[in-house]
C-alpha cells in the first residue's frame, strides 16, 4: 500500500523572505 | 484507513527561492563572478547562469570554471541583451519592447537560450503585423 499518498498543495509563502535592500 | 501519507506541496517554492535569489544578487550576497559588458559590471551567481544558458554551462561546467570569476562578454549588438537576461534569469519576466528586442535576441542566441530566442522572434514577428 505504498501508492496511497495525499498530495495537498500549500498556496502560502514557502520559505523565509530575504528583506530587501534599503 | 487509506491514506498512509502526504505530500505537501508549496506551490510558490520556486519562485520564492527565484525571488530570495535575486535579492541576494541585487546585494550582492554570494554572487561570484562578475560579466563584463561593454565595460559595465554584472554580478551574478554561476549557479543561476548555468542553470539557465548553454553557453555558461559550457565555461562554467568543468573544473576550469570554479577559478572563472571575471567574464568579458561581447559589445557590439548584443551588450544591451544582456542585462535584460540576467534579470529575466532572477525573476522569469523578460522584458521586451520594439527597440530592445533586437539586441535580447542577439544576447540570447549568443547566450544559447533557445526559447528566449523563440520568444523573441515571435515578439518581433508580432510587432510586424498590423
């Protein structure tokens, strides 16, 4: 029963946001 | 009872870890080669131009390329491609208008990015019809 895996898609931000550049 | 596990999928990941790129480049944080451009410094990532361009892949893929850390690129036509390039290689966004398309597409064909090449002959061709 390896098959059987749920894929449920994150729709927010991933990873932390390197801040920009002032 | 079914499901013996998940999968999370950031659906943005890619693009968040584009974007956290090109800041680093804009800060240069890591950046580590510098193109020379009629002149003109561009500093980048060898990680991201490889990934991108045939060409780079070429210089950069071997040995030899890890003590590579200043690039002259050509003048002439394609100089003014190349900055458009590079920022569309950070952000996927190509920017093209009438005047510069013709020297992305020689930048790019120089570069060995065969669908920016498509993209832009199909820009031109469209800026043609009525």
């Amino acid at each position: 029963h390896e098959g059987l895996v749920a894929t449920v898609k994150e729709a927010g931000r991933s990873i932390h946001e390197i801040p920009r550049e002032e | 009872d079914g499901a013996l596990g998940y999968v999370r999928e950031f659906t943005r990941h890619s693009s968040d870890v584009l974007g956290n790129l090109n800041e680093l480049r804009l800060r240069g944080i890591l950046t580590d080669v510098t193109l020379l451009v009629g002149g003109q410094p561009l500093r980048a990532h060898k990680a991201v131009l490889i990934a991108c361009s045939g060409f780079f892949y070429s210089i950069f893929r071997g040995r030899a390329g890890v003590g590579v850390d200043v690039l002259s690129l050509p003048g002439g036509p394609e100089a003014g491609g190349f900055a458009p390039l590079l920022d569309f290689m950070y952000t996927s966004r190509l920017r093209l208008s009438p005047a510069t398309a013709p020297s992305v597409l020689a930048a790019a064909t120089y570069l060995q990015m065969e669908h920016v090449v498509q993209a832009c002959h199909r820009f031109i061709q469209a800026s043609y019809e009525p």
